[in-house]
C-alpha cells in the first residue's frame, strides 16, 4: 500500500501519479524513485523528477552539440506538445539544478567514488594528463639523487631544471568571458570546489590576494 502523489516526471514532460511503498521495510521515498531511474529536483516536497536517460541525454547533447539548458527543455517541451509547448509545465530552473547533481555524480562514479567512502582530494575528479609537467611522473629529475631527497628537496629541483623546462603565458581576449559572471553570485553552489580542473574558491581568493599583476 501506498499514498498517492501527484509527480511531474520529464522525459516527455507529464503528470504521473505516483504511490510510494510504506510497508516497514520499505526504503525511503527518494530511494523507491532512484531506484526506479527517476532523479528528484527536491528532495524535500518531490514533485518533479527527471528520468536518469533523459539527463544522461542532455548531458550528451550538452557536450557533443553545445546545446544550454533553455534549448534542450524548449525540445523537450515540443516533443512533449509539438503545436503548444507553451502549455507544457517549465521546469527549466529544475533541470539546471538537476543536472549539476547529475554530472556530479557521474564524475564521482567515473572517478570510483561511487562504491565506498573516501576523502575527495584536490584534482581527483579528473583525468590524467600525461602531457602536464608531473614531478616524478613525466618530469625528469637530477640524477644521482635518492627518491626521498627528490621529494623533500622538490622546490630546489625544480630550480635547477629551469633550463629544461620553460612556462609560457599567452592572454587573448575572450569576447564571452563576461557570461561567467554569475547574476548572484551568492546563490552559487559550488559541488566539486578544487575536485576538478579548477583551483579551491578559498585557495585562489588567498592567491589574489598576495599575488603582484606588475602593474
């Protein structure tokens, strides 16, 4: 047995009436729904969910198409009713909030943190680039040095490969850098801060803040 709730589920975007299991040992709502392939945009008042094939699609179109949330929910909307996509519910912030989760958690799945608990550490939520200088890795160090006096002495050996190795900065101007201005900033969830590609939000504010422009 089960109560009744009316849930908007997005694939085509519908109203389905949905009926949770409330026997004892029933797991909990959010659950039942996970593990029936649907992803709630709430999980405190659950009333629109996503199935897990339509965010694995957009989330291919975002990739290979460069398509935005607003177009892809637009598709949606016409596949849903081709005539009136007006009439159909807009669930557009939903599906922004959504899909942020989604690629979260397929990073973490990708990067085996799905299975077991363990520390996320800076940068383990991407992949190996055998082409950036690794000390160790793919960085030749001076010859004749013990593994542990490398890495405790790193700085200094580094300097005395600056011959070998050069770093470069090239600036170009990016006419759509401005659209990465967040309207509120402050509304801005961070989900994988310093996980990725992209220095900590802390540990880049401590950097600017001792860091000389030249200027």
């Amino acid at each position: 047995m089960g109560a009744g709730q009316g849930l908007e589920i997005c694939r085509f975007t519908h109203p389905n009436i949905v009926k949770f299991c409330t026997c004892p040992e029933a797991v909990a709502a959010d659950i039942q729904l996970f593990q029936m392939g649907l992803f709630l945009a709430s999980f405190l008042e659950s009333k629109t969910a996503f199935t897990f094939n339509v965010l694995d699609d957009f989330l291919l179109d975002n990739l290979e198409c460069g398509i935005s949330v607003m177009n892809y929910y637009s598709k949606l909307r016409r596949m849903t009713i081709s005539v009136f996509p007006n009439l159909v519910l807009n669930c557009y912030r939903e599906l922004m909030r959504v899909a942020r989760q989604w690629q979260k958690l397929k990073l973490l799945k990708w990067n085996d943190f799905s299975h077991e608990e363990k520390e996320i550490r800076p940068g383990d939520l991407t992949l190996f680039c055998p082409v950036c200088p690794q000390p160790g890795i793919n960085l030749t160090l001076p010859m004749g040095e013990s593994s542990e006096a490398c890495n405790a002495d790193q700085e200094s050996n580094l300097e005395m490969l600056s011959w070998l190795y050069t770093r470069s900065l090239v600036m170009d101007r990016n006419f759509k850098a401005e659209h990465l201005h967040a309207v509120n900033p402050t509304d801005k969830v961070s989900l994988i801060d310093g996980c990725g590609f992209m220095v900590g939000n802390l540990l880049y504010k401590k950097h600017l803040a001792i860091a000389n422009d030249g200027i």
